[in-house]
C-alpha cells in the first residue's frame, strides 16, 4: 500500500509514471497490535496484512480501527455460552467477550 508523500518531488518525465512511485509516494504503515487498545475491540486475525489509511495507522481513526480490528462479541450475541447451571447475566447485551465471537470461555463474564 503507498500513499501520497507530504512534499512532492519533480518527476522524471513530462508527466508522472510508475518511474515516479519513489519520488511520489510513500509505504502505508500496516496494522499493528496498539490499534485494538480499545476495550471494545480485537485485532483482526489477518492484522498484520492490513494496511491503514495513512503513513501511519491511528489508533483513534474510525477507519483505520475498522480496517485492523473487529469489534467484540456480547454475551447476548451468541447463544450456548452458558452450561445448563447457568444463565445469563442481567444486562448481557453490554457485556463483552473476550473476542470477535463468544464462546464458553466467556462464561465468567456472561
């Protein structure tokens, strides 16, 4: 992934071309594991061949943490978290499992 750079160079020819790409443009930062720091979401499986918007990825940048991350499952959004001596807890649509998806792993929260 390539993106603008922030000072253009001149070109080779009249016109900019593939020649150009060192001049022109710089490599986009891929994901890395500090884009999920939100509570809210875990980093994609496929993270580290993900590139973000920019030269560098922003933790706060609603695109670049879609691109990075998927957000966390709640307790509410996946059924047979819980055995048969359990039940869900009170407000289990706000509670957040540990990742994309819930599973029995999460019952202590759930």
């Amino acid at each position: 992934g390539l993106v603008l750079k922030a000072v253009l160079g001149l070109c080779k020819g009249a016109e900019c071309g593939a020649l150009d790409v060192e001049t022109c443009c710089d490599t986009k930062e891929k994901c890395t594991q500090a884009m999920c720091a939100d509570k809210s979401h875990v980093l994609k499986s496929d993270f580290g061949s993900q590139y973000c918007a920019g030269r560098q990825c922003v933790s706060n940048d609603p695109a670049d943490v879609e691109t990075c991350c998927d957000k966390k499952g709640t307790c509410k959004s996946t059924a047979g978290i819980c055995t048969s001596t359990l039940v869900l807890k009170s407000g289990a649509e706000f509670l957040l499992c540990a990742g994309k998806e819930c599973s029995s792993a999460d019952s202590d929260v759930c």
